[in-house]
C-alpha cells in the first residue's frame, strides 16, 4: 500500500494555514496566507481551496492523499457544517462551510471544531500519546476560551456539533456584565488573555496591552497584577470542578497565551481546585508534574503543543478520514 | 437458547431492594428490607447475598441467571468497587464492596453508583427507548442531587467511577456555607429537597418539614415560597449551562422529589438557561414537551422512572452482564 499524506486547515480570523503531512508533530509543507475576511466568505473559500490544490498538486514522494480536514472557530453545527454565529466573521452566520468547500474542491473534507481538533491533537501526538491516555479535556486560554472533549480517543461532537464550550461554563453567577456568548459570568469573561488585559486596565490603567505584561507586572511585585492571575486561577478552577466531578477524566490540560503565567495562575487553581472538588481531593496525584500518570488520578497539566495544535489536528484527523481515494486522487490530483 | 433473567440490587441509606427481572418495566419479584446499617456492613452485605439467593432459588419459569448488579450510593471506586467516605453509611469508606458480595455470593457481579444505573434505566427503558436517545444525563434532585450520564448507550463511569457528580458543580462562587462533599456553592445547596427545605426553614419558620410542603405553600399564593423554587431553579439552570455548553447531549432529564414542583421549578429553570446557555439558545425547541425529539435541538424534560430507577437499571445491567453462566448457575442455584 503506497504512503498517505493529508491537508489541514486552520481558519482563523487573522491567518488561514493549510498544511500538509504525513505523521508527527511536523508538517511537510505549509501556506500560511491573511484571512480576507474584507473579500467575503467566497473569497475566503476560494483562497482556502486555492492553497489545498497548490499543496495537492505538489508530489511528496508520490504519497496517497488520504484526506482533507479543516478546522473553523465554533459555534458550528455538524455534521451539517453550518456556521452560527462567530464573532469575528460577520455574515458568515448560517453558511454551510463544509458544503462551500467541498464544491469548490470537488471531494468531500471533514470539518470540525477548531478548539477540538486542538484537544484531538494533544490526544493524538501530545499528552495523550506520552501518557497513554485516549480521555482528555483540553481548556485554552487565548482571545477567548476554547475547550475540547476527546472521549474513546474519539472527539466529543456533541449532538450537533456544539460540545466543547466550556468557556462558557458559568463561573461567577452574580456577574453583570454580558459575555461575547451574551450570558453572564462565563469561564472566558475571567479567564481568557482578553479578560486579563481588561482585569488590568480596571486596576491598573490604559498601559497594560498584553497578559504577558501584565504577567511581568505580577513577577515583578504587583499585588494588583497578581490578583488578575488569581482571579483568573480560581475561575479556571470553578470550571474545571464541574468537567472533574461530572467527566472524571485522567487529564485536564490548560493551554493558549494565559498559561504563559502558569507560574502566577497554577497555585490559586490548584487551591481552589482542592476545595470545590470532592473528586479531586480524592484523586489528587502527589505530583503535580509527573513522569507517567498513576491510575485512578486525576490530573491538570500544560497543554503540550502549542498554537499550532488546531492546524495539527486538522492534519491528523485528513490522515485518519480514509476518504474514497479515487475521488480525491482524481479531483484533487488529476485536475490542476 | 434459555430465556434469562438478572438480579438487581439497590442499596440505599433505609432500604435494601433486590429484584428479579427479565425485562421491560416490571420486576418478576422483588424483596425489600431495612438497610441495618446499626449492625454493620458485613452483617448488610449478608442480609443482601441473602435475598439474592432466595430470588436465585426460584424457578422462573427454568430461566438462566444471566447476571447480578448491584447500584450503592457513591462515590465508589470502579472498577475495583471500593467505597469512599459515603456521608450515610458511617464505617464504609475505603470497603470493598464489590469483593465483599462476590465473595458472598460465590460468583462475579456488577457494581455501579445508583445514580448512574438510574440514568442507564432511563437510557435502556425510560425516555431514552421512548426518544430514541442514546447519550443523556439524568440528574435527579432528592435528598441530595444525583447524576449519570449515559454517552453512545454506556454508563459513564469516568477515569475510577467518579463521573456523574453535576450535583456538585458550582452553581454559586460566593457562597460561605460548605455543601456535604465539602466544596462551597453546589448545586446540592440549591436543588435537593434538603435544600429547599432548609431554604424554606430560613424564610417560612418550623412548620415546614417536606420539599411537598413548600410546593403547596407556593402554589396557594406564598412569595416566599414560591422564591425557593425560583432559587432551585436558576441553581439548576447555572448547571445546565455547564453540561449542555460542554456536553452537548439531545436529553437532559430531572427527576426526584423536586421535580413533582415541575410548575414552580421549570418556568425559572428555562429562563435562566436561556439567559446563560448560547448552545441552549441555538438549540431550543419550540415545544418543549414533544411526542419524538427533532434532531439537533436540546431538550430537557422530566424524567420518565420514578424512585425504582436504580433497582431497574441494576437489573438490566444484570441483564446485559453476560457472565459466565456456569459460575453463576453452580453457585447461585446449585448451592442452596
């Protein structure tokens, strides 16, 4: 049987990356081109399609395609593919993306969360794999709070596709003021580097542009900065006490720019942690950071890939999609 | 083939209920003790293999025992079937129970946390057969708040037996007084009968002894009364959010005590969950109590079983046990 290789995507809302590969943590090759958001979404899918064919055109040792995936911020329903709703892409709401792009490719792609092709991808080739373990959340901590599921070393989709949201998980009942999801007192309103930079401006004035200066302010004496990372850790830790005691999962794993901080943000979630969750108290491992996970354990550890982790599992999930390959073979390969 | 029959076990804090059954709704004989936990788990783990052995002793009809589950309240260690810290059952934690009963009984049995078997009976018998549902989550609001989630038509145990505890997410951060598992803010605080009530002890004075009580108060025109619901409500809703948010499942049923309140309880409940839940919103039904389920909207009704959920979903774990059959003939019926 000849080698396979796939194509991943990664639509985001500043980069569109389409990647090739076969295996690993590398690519073998990669585009990386600007989401023209400005152009419309038919641009969009046609700069995405565009850049899948210049990679399927090219000849990595005469390897099979096996397949395309691509991953698109969320909310999304599946197996469908319709857009609902994303924040930064307006007018994308109700498009049928996986349609959009499997006319303009002519074969069928495998869409999906792009926070669970994340969380697929440290299952796959991240902790998961160091581990042995085939249940993980992962939790990302970056412009907003991604969340993804893997259960049965199976992404959780969720019934139509919207699992995996746990940054709007409600952390702070009384909260007044609205989160982009328009609830109240979500996860990511606490949690996510935007949060950060806005807890600071609060107490610390219009100087502040990034978590990662307000993580320097904290190292370097501020008890206002340090109380933002606090804040954000008992958060973190409200959350994770619900997906511990309702999923007893092995692994929870914390990713994204916020996590920078690990330093400032570890010890207040981890205390926290221990006295909101009878679980966790009771499968609380010895060591925080371990060498190989005990049984029976719970554990809460760093993400090991980093923003690259969505385009990677995008790739992983093409690999393992064994789509017909006479259609991708002619339509991709055979049509340049 | 023998026709087969299954035994099925439900330890609870008063009564111990063990059961024949070979299917559907109905028990073919049942045997119900007080659970005398005065004398000790030895002596209730006897009085169980007792009654398990008279039902075993029966002639139903010459059907094959297929098998033997026993649902106990949680948390419990699985697979290997320890208990841990039960807040009723003084003297239990760190018990072998499963070992205990098979080395009883002289044959291998299944053992799970009752509430988790009573969400697989609704899965197997209740709302789930009736919808055609296989993944769900029942939480059921009674003395305490129970909870099972039952995902692609298997009981979620977690990592080590501990999933399915939704009754102690956080439904509010700020709360001072510690909940039974010794977190702070649980749902449990908000939503069990105890809660409502203690909350109606708060705000009515003595007089009111049942969760039934506070319901009657409500509905004949008391605010106060009427508050508590809205609190148990909301409390639930906050929850919701979470395990809808993150899980994304077609059902989510309530069952227990509280929820014979349904007129008080739901109509805060849906508003709070609309208020929270984006995931809920894009998923909504427009009736909320329908014939058969629409696919990819989110519902959550009440639960289909009532009190004898956890003895049936013993019975059909039994059922579906599959055990050698020789170990269990030999020594269940063989050795009266």
């Amino acid at each position: 049987m000849a080698e396979t290789y796939s194509i991943g995507v990664d639509l985001g809302g500043t980069n569109l990356r389409v990647a090739a590969y076969e295996g690993g943590r590398e690519f073998l090759e990669t585009i990386v081109l600007p989401t023209r958001l400005n152009l419309g979404r038919d641009q969009v899918v046609r700069d995405m399609c565009d850049a899948v064919r210049a990679l399927g055109a090219r000849d990595f040792g005469h390897r099979r395609l096996a397949g395309i995936a691509v991953g698109s911020p969320g909310p999304l329903e599946l197996p469908a593919g319709i857009l609902r709703n994303l924040p930064n892409f307006p007018g994308w709401d109700g498009f049928n993306l996986k349609s959009a792009i499997a006319t303009g490719l002519g074969c069928d792609i495998v869409l999906e969360n792009d926070a669970n092709l994340a969380a697929f991808a440290e299952q796959r080739l991240g902790a998961g794999t160091k581990y042995g373990v085939s249940d993980l959340c992962v939790i990302t901590l970056g412009t907003g709070v991604g969340n993804g599921l893997v259960l049965n070393g199976k992404i959780w989709d969720g019934a139509n596709g919207m699992a995996g949201e746990a940054g709007h998980m409600v952390v702070q009942a009384e909260e007044r003021s609205r989160c982009g999801c328009g609830g109240y007192g979500c996860l990511e309103q606490y949690a996510s580097a935007t949060a950060v930079i806005r807890m600071a401006r609060e107490s610390l004035g219009d100087a502040v542009s990034t978590a990662h200066e307000v993580a320097m302010l904290a190292r370097s004496g501020s008890e206002l900065a340090r109380n933002i990372f606090d804040t954000a850790g008992r958060a973190l830790a409200i959350a994770l006490t619900g997906l511990i005691n309702t999923l007893n999962l092995p692994l929870y794993l914390l990713g994204g720019g916020v996590c920078e901080a690990w330093d400032l943000l570890s010890c207040p979630m981890f205390r926290e942690l221990e006295r909101r969750s009878y679980v966790y108290r009771l499968t609380k491992p010895e060591v925080l950071e371990p060498i190989h996970l005990l049984e029976g354990k719970t554990y809460v550890l760093k993400a090991e890939l980093g923003a690259l982790a969505g385009l990677l599992g995008a790739c992983v999930a093409g690999l393992e999609a064994r789509l017909p390959p006479a259609t991708l073979g002619k339509e991709i390969l055979g049509h340049q």
